[in-house]
C-alpha cells in the first residue's frame, strides 16, 4: 500500500492539462473544492435544463427554456450605442425575436444568416406583448441539432466559474475516467441495481430526467454508499487496529460495586444495567474496549460510568476520568466522592491548578497507585502524569473529542480500555458518521422519581410576572437559573446584558440572593458564586452560557432562558436538564421576544412538546443539517460530497456493516475485493485509514 495506485494517476494529475483550464480558471475553481480532475468527477449537477426540441414557443408557459427550429429573418442593429440588437425569426408557428446586448453586427451575420434556418435554445420571455429570447445558450444548424443536450445538467457556481467553461471541463474529466475492480458487495449491487464505479460517475453527469437527479436514483445512490462505505473503513480499520492492540483482562470481583449499589436510595434503571453488563463484559475480555455511552440529561451516567471505575479498581487496577473543564471536572469529583467513600475508594482531582508541591505529591500517590481513581481535566494526559495500573480511562467528550484525538488516546502506549461519555443525544446517523468506530450503550430511561419538566414559551413583554413567579418560589425556599442571551458576536455585549439583569434582580430580590457567573471572570471569583448557590446562600444564579452552569442542584426549579430562540435546539434541552434533579415539580420558562421566526418558533415548539432528546436531535438535524449541528471544522465530522448524512442514514448503516464484515473475512484487504476497497480508499482520500494499512 506504498503509494497511489497507477490507475488514479489521470485523476490526480493537474487541472490545467484539461480542455480550456487556465491557471486562473484553476484557482477559481478551488472556490468549489475543486483542485483536480477527481474533484470535478464528484462535483454533481443539482439540477437540470431540459432541451427537447419543440414545434413552436406558442402557449408555452413563459418565461421558460425553450429549445425550437426557426428561419431567420431581419437583422435590427441597435440605433444607439449600448441598445439592444434585435433578429426576427419565426418558428412552426409564431414569430419572435432573438436580442442581444454589446454584440458585434459581423459576428451575429455569421451566426444567424438571414434566410437560413438554425436550432435555438434559451430563455423566452414575454416584453410587451412580444416573445423574445434574449441571448441564446445554444445557436446550431439544423443538422447539427444532436449537439445541444436533450436534459443539461446544471452545476454549483462560483466566482469566476461559469455553466460552460465547467461543463467542459468536466466532459473532459470523464475521459479520464478507468475501470475498476469492485469493492461493492455483489448481492448488494445487485439488489439494488447499481451500476459499475465509472457507469455511475458517467451517468450522474448525464441525467435525462430530473428523476435521475433524485437522491435515489440508482447511480447516485451507488456513490453516496461508496462515501458511506470508505469512510466506514476507515473506522472499521481503526477499531480492527484497537482491538489488534493488547487489552488487559479486567474482571471485577463485584465487591465494591455492591457496596456502592447499598447504600444509594434508588434501584438503576433497566438501561443502567443493561450499560453497566455491556461494559463490564468489554473489559473483562483481552481486547480494548472502545465504548461510547451515549445518555440523555439526567439519565444516569455518572452512575454508569462509576461502575465501570470500580470494575477497574476491584481488578488491582486504577480509573482515570476527564472532563473538558475545571468546572465539570470538579462537578464529576463532587458527585463521585460520597459514592467513593461508601465503597471506601481513594478519588483525587488533578486540574491545571495543581502546581508546585501538591501538584507532586498527586504523582507520587498516583504512580504508586495509592489514588485509584483519577478526575480531572485534559492536564491527566500531561507527560508526566503516570499511573502504577491504569485500566480504564473514562473521556466526558462534549463534542471536544473526534476520531482523531481518540486515536491518540490509543497511541499514548497505555492498552487501558477506553469509554466515551456523550450527554447529547446524538442522531444514529451523526453517531454512526462521528462514532462508527466504536461500539455504543445508550441509557434511553429516565432514573425513578425524576420530576417531569413543565416547559412553557412566554413572551419578555412578560418578564414582569415572570420575576413575580420567581419571587414566591423562592419564598418557599425553592433555587432558580436566570440564563442570559446570547446577544452578539461578542462576549462583551452578552456581558453586559447579563450584568444589566443581575443589577435589576438584585434590586427587586435583594442583593444577597443573586449571583452572577460569566466567562470573563476569574476563576476564583466564579467558583465562589457558584459555591453560593450550590450551597443554597444565594438563590438565584445569573449566567451567561451554558458552560457554566454544569452544576448539579437538586433545589433547583426554575430555569429562565432570556432571548431563547437565539440559542440551538440541544443547548436549550442541556440547560432545561440543569432542573428537575430533586424531587419538586421543576418549570422551564423559554422567553423570547416576539414576533418569532417560523424557525424560531418550531424549534421553541419542540421544546414544550418533549423532553426526549433524541427526539430533539433528529428535529435539530433536520433543521440545522449536520455541519452546523457540531460545527464541522472542529468536530472531525467528514464532508461528504454526494452522500447526504441526514437522509441517508439507512445507507451509511448498510456501509458500516459492509465494512466491519470485510474486515471481519480479510483483515488485511489481500482477496480481490479487498483491494478493491483499498483503491476505493485512495479515490476517496482517506488518509488516515491507508496509514492504517499499511502499518497493519
């Protein structure tokens, strides 16, 4: 797998050698991702013109394309410079006029010689009265009518790009086009009856209908599967890489988890269990473990994820978890700790804080495995942060974590089983996309006694009875969240607004009873209003963004969201989970300033009619699609250019199983179809995955 292979190259090679690219062309082109003739093979027409030829333009719908035959009759130069110069024609039935702007008399006498008969195709539109093409798109003689395509494709534009100049181009792609062995599955293709690789890149630039621009049409599908189907690989080839890696066998005597299970005041629910057997079974086998626990808010996973540190402790090992801030890092320590003590475990925190003395005697303990399990930030993958037996290591990834560092996880040489906790109910075809390597628990139930939310959209012209509401529960000594809006571009405006409410609810509620948090404060500061209202000495907390307010409060009811149409639909499901933790009714209250936009107000709806988060994000999926649902750049998700992750989802769980059972039959992709597949990864630039190969 040293290089490319031979049978790319043509697709690989420059632009400029194609018909009619210039350097500048060329660079242009880059606006549209476009930086060699492979790129132009997967760039597709999304929609067409169709071009049959017709009889006459009379009682056509106009304006309209229209391809007719017509005689030509007089020329009508432009009587002033810059006018329109004007040709009669009549087709089978109707006379009209061809109109071109800033021509040339000589070059249009060429053209379109009085007299003679010629096929025109263009836009016809009615001026007073009088049909007119103004600039034809095509103008060929009678015998020549085959050139102009019956269906042309229609290709995404740019600046300095225009339809013809990228058709040919194009066209002169396709030439380059070879054959090549098949990595499809072949019941699969059959079945679905799709064309060979080079009839289906051919065919997609030839539609003959708008039916063969669909999604699934036959050709596209076949492309959109081969997207699904090398990135898969690529997470097959990282998980088969895992798990060729030694584990460590890590069975739990059960000892400890018993105590711990004891002494809580509730049963775990089914899904609970159900994550915690999963898990338990992973790391007892010889392979790594690569689990993702995926959870809705409040559905339980500390308590899953506990679990899991106890099995690696009661094997002689130590746990190690990291949360992607300070504050949620010390949120973990706080909810762990009472649930450590009870099984009588040694739980220590180690932060970008931890200098000096402290910071060494933490080392110390750790590498003598005197601390068995570890909380803290990113700061616990620092080089000299080394553990005596380290078993599991737990990652709280918000979205902060993508295949990539994962894999360096893997390479930081330790064979520790690795579970990845997510809190966002992540949509099965984002999961499959972000997560495919990995095999995944979902806690889909909700622990007992859990209060329902009532959530309710209101108006800010109402912000008055909305103080007032929140004035008489806390007289009866109930705790509530004030979040800010997200005003601009800038922390500093959203700064402003959230001290403006602080100062206005400290003067109706009085001045010991709120505390403000926001990012630009120090850390101490922050943590010090923070400990105030986890203490109950303040009784309400205004916040500027979600991050801050991670904290758990079981006397927490109300959550007021100010200006929440401008926050995403899974930010405000996170911060409706920071109430409804103890055992009172909780209120959510979503305001917004009217009049809502018709998205606005969809997914401020959704909100109210549930509190399911997966639910909640398939309607953001939908709304948002999936680049902005993480943010592209950062999250490792990967741009596909035929396949479409929201609604292809049932082919991408097609390309996954492909894939994993491939591998499965011929790890190293030596049988005919596995080295199909392997130029299949190189076609599709999968990196990542062809450095997987040929290390494995």
């Amino acid at each position: 797998m040293s290089g490319r292979p031979e049978v790319l190259y043509p697709l690989f090679s420059e632009l400029t050698k194609l018909d009619g690219i210039g350097p500048k062309t060329a660079q242009n082109m880059a606006g549209l991702g476009v930086e060699k003739p492979r790129d132009l093979l997967f760039l597709l027409p999304f929609s067409g013109i169709d071009r049959t030829i017709k009889a006459t333009v009379q009682g056509a719908d106009l304006p309209n394309t229209l391809t007719v035959e017509v005689e030509i009759g007089q020329h009508r130069p432009p009587r002033n410079k810059g006018g329109a110069y004007r040709i009669d024609v009549i087709d089978a039935q109707i006379a009209f006029q061809l109109v071109f702007f800033h021509a040339r008399g000589d070059y249009l006498g060429k053209l379109l010689p009085t007299g003679q008969r010629r096929v025109v195709s263009g836009k016809v539109e009615l001026f007073d009265g009088l049909a007119q093409m103004v600039h034809p798109d095509h103008v060929v003689r009678t015998e020549d009518a085959a050139q102009i395509p019956t269906y042309e494709p229609v290709y995404p534009l740019t600046a300095g790009v225009t339809q013809k100049p990228l058709s040919k181009a194009i066209a002169n792609a396709l030439t380059l086009v070879p054959e090549l062995d098949e990595w499809v599955d072949p019941t699969q293709k059959n079945e679905n009856n799709w064309p060979d690789w080079n009839h289906a890149i051919a065919a997609v630039h030839a539609p003959t209908s708008s039916a063969d621009l669909a999604a699934t049409a036959p050709a596209r599908e076949r492309l959109a599967y081969d997207e699904f189907m090398a990135h898969q690989l690529t997470l097959a080839l990282a998980r088969a890489n895992r798990r060729r890696a030694p584990g460590i066998e890590s069975r739990g005597t059960g000892k400890l988890r018993n105590q711990v299970l004891k002494a809580l005041p509730y049963k775990p629910t089914g899904a609970q269990n159900r994550a915690i057997d999963e898990i338990s079974t992973d790391m007892a086998n010889g392979q790594r473990m690569n689990r993702l626990l995926q959870g809705d808010v409040g559905s339980g996973k500390t308590l899953v994820a506990f679990m899991a540190l106890l099995t690696a402790v009661e094997s002689g090992g130590q746990g190690v978890m990291m949360a992607p801030t300070e504050i949620l890092a010390r949120q973990h320590l706080e909810g762990l700790q009472p649930l450590a003590e009870s099984a009588g475990v040694v739980l220590e925190l180690l932060t970008g804080r931890d200098k000096g003395r402290e910071r060494e005697a933490k080392l110390t303990a750790l590498n003598e495995g005197k601390i068995q399990i570890l909380v803290g930030t990113h700061a616990v993958f620092q080089k000299d942060v080394q553990f005596l037996d380290l078993r599991l290591a737990i990652v709280d990834e918000q979205h902060r974590f993508g295949v990539r560092q994962r894999l360096e996880l893997g390479q930081k040489g330790e064979n520790a089983d690795v579970l990845v906790m997510t809190a966002t109910p992540i949509p099965r075809s984002l999961a499959l996309a972000q997560y495919g390597d990995m095999d995944v628990s979902v806690l889909d139930e909700k622990p007992a006694g859990r209060q329902p939310i009532k959530t309710a959209l209101i108006s800010d012209e109402r912000v008055s009875e909305v103080v007032e509401h929140l004035k008489s529960a806390i007289s009866n000594g109930r705790q509530a969240y004030w979040v800010c809006p997200l005003v601009g571009e800038s922390e500093v405006s959203d700064l402003i607004a959230a001290e403006e409410r602080f100062k206005t609810l400290r003067a109706i509620l009085g001045d010991d009873t709120v505390r403000l948090v926001h990012g630009q404060m120090p850390a101490a500061e922050k943590d010090a209003a923070m400990a105030d209202f986890v203490a109950g000495r303040a009784q309400v907390l205004v916040a500027t963004t979600v991050i801050e307010v991670g904290v758990n409060v079981p006397n927490a009811t109300i959550m007021v969201i100010e200006r929440a149409e401008s926050f995403g639909l899974a930010q405000l499901h996170q911060l409706r989970g920071r109430v409804g933790r103890g055992s009172a009714a909780s209120t959510c209250l979503l305001m917004y300033k009217a009049p809502l936009s018709e998205n606005g107000q969809k997914r401020l709806t959704v909100l109210r009619e549930t509190e399911d988060g997966f639910q909640i994000s398939e309607t953001d999926l939908q709304m948002r699609g999936a680049g902005d649902l993480i943010g592209t750049a950062q999250s490792g998700l990967p741009r596909f250019r035929v396949a479409d992750m929201e609604n292809q989802t049932a082919l991408m769980d097609i390309a996954q199983s492909d894939a994993r059972k491939l591998l499965h039959d011929d790890p190293k992709l030596t049988s005919a179809r596995g080295k199909a597949a392997r130029v299949l990864l190189w076609l599709m630039e999968q990196d990542q995955a062809i450095r997987l190969i040929s290390v494995g």
